[in-house]
C-alpha cells in the first residue's frame, strides 16, 4: 500500500471520528436542554452562582469585563477582519474562507435560532456587557469557542514551532473558558447557559472543519477517501476473518 492510500484512509477515519464527536455533542445538548426545561439544573445554576460571587471584588469586575469582551460581537467581527485577510490573501485558501464564514457565520445564525428556540430569560439585564435578549446557549461563549476553536485549527494545520503551537492552544483554550466564567461573574448568564453554548459551539465547528477538510483532501489527494479507507481497513478485516 503506497503512502498516499495510507494518508487518504486515516484522513477518513479522522472526519468519521470528528462526526461521531458531533453526535456525541448533540445528545448532550439535547439532555441539558431537556434538563433546563425541567428545571433541574437550577441547584448547579445556583451553587455556581455562589461560588463566583465570593471572589467577587472591584478588580476582578474590571477584569471580567474586559476578559468578557474578547468575545463581543464587535471584537469578533474586528478579529474576523484580519483572519480573512490571512486566509484570502495570505495564504490563498477560498476555502479557508469559505467555511470560516460558514463557521462564524453560521455558528451567530444558529445562535440567535436556539435562542429564540429555547426563550430563557436571564438572570439579569445589562447592555453594558451584552446581556440582552434571551439566555440559552451563551452567545459570547458559542461565538468565543467556534472563533478561538477555528484559531487553534489554523495554528495546528500550519507549520509553526511546535513551542509555539501548544502555547497557543493552550492559551486560546483557556481563553474560551474565560470568557465564559466572565459571563456567569457578570450576572449575564446562568451556569447552563455557558455550559449549552459550549456544547452548541463544538458541534456547528466540528461539522464546519469536517466539511473543510474533507472538501481539502478531495483536493489534494489522487486516491478517493472512500477507496483509501477500503485499503487501509482491509488487513484488518483480512486478521479478523483469519481468526474466526
């Protein structure tokens, strides 16, 4: 089996993983929708709640607020600006393009959908830092994992130091979890909601990469997945049936 067949059929084995990830992802969306619905996830809501509220302090508002608003929508739209620059001009990527607008995009869209879908109210409104509107899933924090999530993707896919690499996972990945604490801190949203936005967020970028990279491997790759796949799997199967 030459190197190209091998490289083409694990490609496919990962997006068969990538969407078995995404179902994963919309059970658990379903099961805590369902259990906000029914009003049990008020305990968690409120023990949450409790906590953040005891290292509460003037300081740590001025950082929540700002933490909070590296996942605004007028941040996010700015920071969009200078990653189509890239992946237009930089790097020549049309599909890069494409479906970082279907990612960002869609991920806003899909938003605004659940959230009149669902209509929960929230714990407290104030414009100041974005809290209007309904609550569930956490717009800030959906919109801060799809934007951070397609960042780290395009940190991993390009070659850069691998130094540099983790620290940047490591440091976009932490802060998407701040943004979403800031939420809770602030009053905007409850615990469930940040938790649901998260959950929403990884879905809709798992199925925006997957159509990338699929899209990408077609591409570049002369051997069709379905077929490498078929090859890669065949020992396996031949070992199986040996043993039987």
């Amino acid at each position: 089996m030459d190197r190209e067949t091998k490289l083409s059929g694990f490609a496919f084995i990962v997006l068969l993983v990538g969407l078995g990830l995404a179902s994963l992802f919309i059970v658990l969306f379903a099961e805590l929708a369902d259990e906000m619905l029914d009003q049990e996830l008020a305990v968690f809501d409120a023990v949450t709640i409790r906590l953040l509220e005891a290292i509460g302090s003037n300081w740590m508002d001025t950082v929540m607020f700002i933490i909070t608003e590296l996942g605004s929508v007028w941040f996010l739209v700015l920071m969009s600006i200078g990653v189509l620059w890239i992946l237009g001009v930089k790097m020549r990527d049309r599909w890069g393009v494409l479906f970082y607008l279907v990612a960002v995009g869609g991920g806003s869209l899909l938003t605004v959908l659940l959230k009149h879908l669902f209509s929960r109210e929230r714990p407290s409104i104030n414009e100041t830092i974005d809290a209007v509107g309904y609550s569930f899933p956490s717009g800030h924090s959906m919109g801060s994992l799809i934007f951070y999530g397609f960042l780290i993707y395009l940190v991993v896919r390009t070659k850069q130091k691998p130094w540099l690499q983790w620290a940047s996972v490591f440091g976009l990945s932490v802060l998407i979890v701040l943004i979403g604490i800031s939420r809770i801190y602030l009053g905007a949203h409850f615990p469930s909601d940040v938790l649901a936005g998260y959950i929403a967020g990884t879905i809709w970028l798992v199925l925006s990469l997957v159509a990338l990279e699929w899209i990408q491997w077609q591409q570049r790759s002369p051997v069709p997945p379905v077929t490498a796949l078929r090859k890669v799997l065949a020992p396996v199967y031949r070992a199986v049936i040996d043993k039987l």
